[in-house]
C-alpha cells in the first residue's frame, strides 16, 4: 500500500503542511494568534511554563522536535525578547532540518503590532513555500502511527482497544511504525510487556520507566484522581481492569525499544515496528508527545470521547453503540453484538489510515482543535523522587 506525502529536506515524509508558530514564552500567546487567524494551515505552540530556561529543558527539547515533526512544512518562532529562551536557541536545531524558520523577537521589532506585521509577512512566505510543493508516492512503510486511549469504558477492552491492537499488529508487518504510550495505564501489565520485549535490557528500561510514573502519580499524602469519572461510569472498577484493557491497544509485535521524553533528549524511532514511549497519559499533552517523536497520526480508542490535535491527525475508533457520534471516523461497534470481527474491523482501521494519510481529513480535523499542550516533568519533584531517566 502507498500514500501521497511531501518529501522534506531532511528526507523525513510529511502527510499535512501546517504552518507552525511557537511563541518561546506565553506573553507571546497573543502576538501568534494574531498572526495565525489569517492563515488556515497555521497553527500556534506556546510555552505555558514560564520564560525561564533552567528547569524546563524538556519543554523547550518539545519546541524543537515537533518544530522537526514531519508534518510540519514551516516554522515562526516568536520571543518578547527578556526571557532566558531566546527565538534562536529554537530555531536552529529546527533550521538543519532543512525545512525554512523565521524569527521575530518583540523587543527588538518595536512592539505588537510592528511584530504581528513582521509575523504575517513571514507566514506568507511560508505559505508561498508550501504552494509549490508537490505530493509524492511513498510506501506505507514510511508512516508513524501512535497509539493512544481516552473517555475508556467497557466497549473500549472488548472492541475499539482489541481492534487497534490487530490493525497495529498488520501495520508493522506492512513496514510502518507504531509507537504506544500512557506508562502509568501500563501498571500490572508487565508480564505480558517483559515476553514482549527485543531485549531484557529494553525491559529492564520499560519497567524503569512504568515504576517513575507510579511514583509521579503516587506520592503518599496527596490525593491525585488517576481514573476518571467517566471510566467509572463506563464500566471500568480499578486501574489494573484499565489497564489491561488499554494494554489490547497495542498489538502483540515485539517492543524494539522505549522512547524516552526528558530535559536531556526527546527519541525519535530509528527502525520500523513497534516502541513504546513516555507519551502522557494526559490527552492534549499526548498530542504533542507523539508530535515530539516524529508520529504523523494518532489512532484514539474511545467510548466515544477524545481531543483533536492540529498538526497530528486523530483517528478516532469507538465501539459504544450508546455513545457513537459523527466525531468518530471508524465504526467498531459490531464487535459488541457480534455482527462484525476484530479481524474485519481493523481492516477499516488500516484503510482510514491510508486515507488520512493521503490527505483525507479525519471527521473533525480543522474543527475544534485542541490546544497544543506542552506538559513536562517537574524537575523538582523528579529530585524529591530520586527519579532518573535511562541512558540513552
């Protein structure tokens, strides 16, 4: 199977061509949203945190990669200019990628609007830029694909999570990658995962990793929700059920390795097949983590729920008959009744892919998009944790 994308300079293949707006700082917000308003495929980043560098490193490694993400064609990077961060120390990681980056430091420009000027005429550019590529043939091969649920119940361990795991498993043995996250969701399953991985080694990493989540959301003396209302109402009763039931989701391949989200470094896939990640189980920042490792697409198990993320298409599976809606783009509900197979509905999982990867939007893609939100690890509580990161 093949698919038509846009080969970028760095020989990475994108399947969308948005333009995006980082805003290095949130006093920024403002001045990129001006700008984008005039520009369809424009989309804005802003760091939430604070302007300071030191403490948010893993914020800022999240600007550069989904700046790097394939599917994005071309680059605006915005500072107020007294932070720590400034708009180069984004932009050039961004620039060797090949694809063209502009900057605009407020102060320096004279002000908002000289800057929302400056800003428009530089996505105009970008957009000329854009206008003259051309889509080209590629194999399937060439796509990655995360993994990810959301508004879970009861329908998502019996249809949509079984369903995405077999489309998963027919995608890597087509050549595609496919990378699967949420760690913490991941609790209780480690059997399962430890016969699946390449290596002891890379288990060993897994359940590093798994065990630091347990302990981010367990923190003794505080009272932090880690199932919500929504799965209990939908049939979910503790979070090892949840568990389970999401594990379904990511097939049955082997797991080459876990790719790492940190103040030092953000991996990206090298070799085809299947990985896990320290992609969030919080939805809109998972958005940004798949973003951040190079995915083009997200494929959301769901009741009937999810978020819709601007620059990496959501391909949203339910199988709840009471809940199913016009949000969704594949119908797996007949599992549920039996009229229909997991085998058969994951066909029309992989033929959505192929769509959406041609270009065809998703249901609600460009309508009521979420926020891109950066979520990272507190680096004082990382400390107070005596939590680390794996070697590279």
């Amino acid at each position: 199977m093949n698919f038509k994308g846009y080969l970028r300079p760095d020989g990475t293949i994108g399947i969308r061509n948005k333009l995006l707006i980082i805003g290095v700082d949130e006093c920024c917000e403002g001045i990129a949203r001006s700008i984008a308003k005039n520009f369809d495929d424009a989309v804005v980043l802003t760091n939430w945190y604070t302007c300071m560098l030191g403490g948010n490193e893993e914020t800022l490694n999240q600007l550069i990669a989904v700046g790097k993400n394939p599917n994005v064609a071309g680059v605006l990077v915005i500072a107020m200019g007294c932070g720590s961060i400034g708009p180069s120390d984004v932009a050039r990681e961004i620039g060797e990628t090949g694809k063209p980056v502009y900057t605009i430091t407020c102060q320096k420009v004279g002000g908002t609007r000289k800057s929302v000027q400056l800003g428009t005429e530089y996505l105009n550019k970008l957009k000329e830029y854009v206008g003259g590529l051309e889509s080209q043939e590629f194999p399937i091969s060439r796509l990655i694909v995360g993994v990810k649920c959301g508004g879970s119940d009861t329908s998502s361990g019996i249809a949509s999570n079984p369903s995405v795991g077999a489309a998963v498993d027919k995608l890597i043995d087509m050549g595609a990658t496919c990378i699967g996250g949420e760690l913490f969701e991941l609790l209780g399953c480690q059997k399962v995962l430890e016969a699946r991985a390449s290596s002891p080694a890379v288990f060993e990493r897994i359940n590093q990793l798994i065990e630091n989540e347990r302990q981010r959301w367990s923190v003794e003396g505080t009272d932090v929700e880690t199932m919500s209302i929504g799965n209990c109402v939908g049939g979910i009763t503790t979070i090892e059920e949840k568990s389970l039931g999401a594990l379904h989701k990511t097939g049955t391949k082997p797991i080459i390795d876990i790719l790492q989200i940190n103040k030092d470094f953000i991996d990206t896939p090298k070799d085809p097949g299947f990985y896990l990640s320290e992609v969030t189980m919080l939805c809109g920042g998972a958005g940004v983590n798949f973003a951040s490792h190079g995915a083009h697409m997200i494929l959301w198990t769901s009741g009937a729920a999810g978020f819709n993320n601007p620059i990496v298409p959501v391909i949203r599976v339910s199988g709840n008959k009471d809940l199913f809606n016009d949000d969704m783009d594949v119908d797996v509900t007949g599992i549920m009744d039996g009229s229909e197979t997991i085998d058969s509905a994951s066909d029309k999982i992989i033929d959505k892919v192929i769509d959406v990867a041609n270009g065809i939007p998703t249901q609600i893609e460009g309508i009521g998009e979420s926020t891109l939100t950066l979520y990272q690890k507190d680096q004082r509580l990382e400390k107070l944790l005596n939590l680390s990161c794996c070697s590279k």
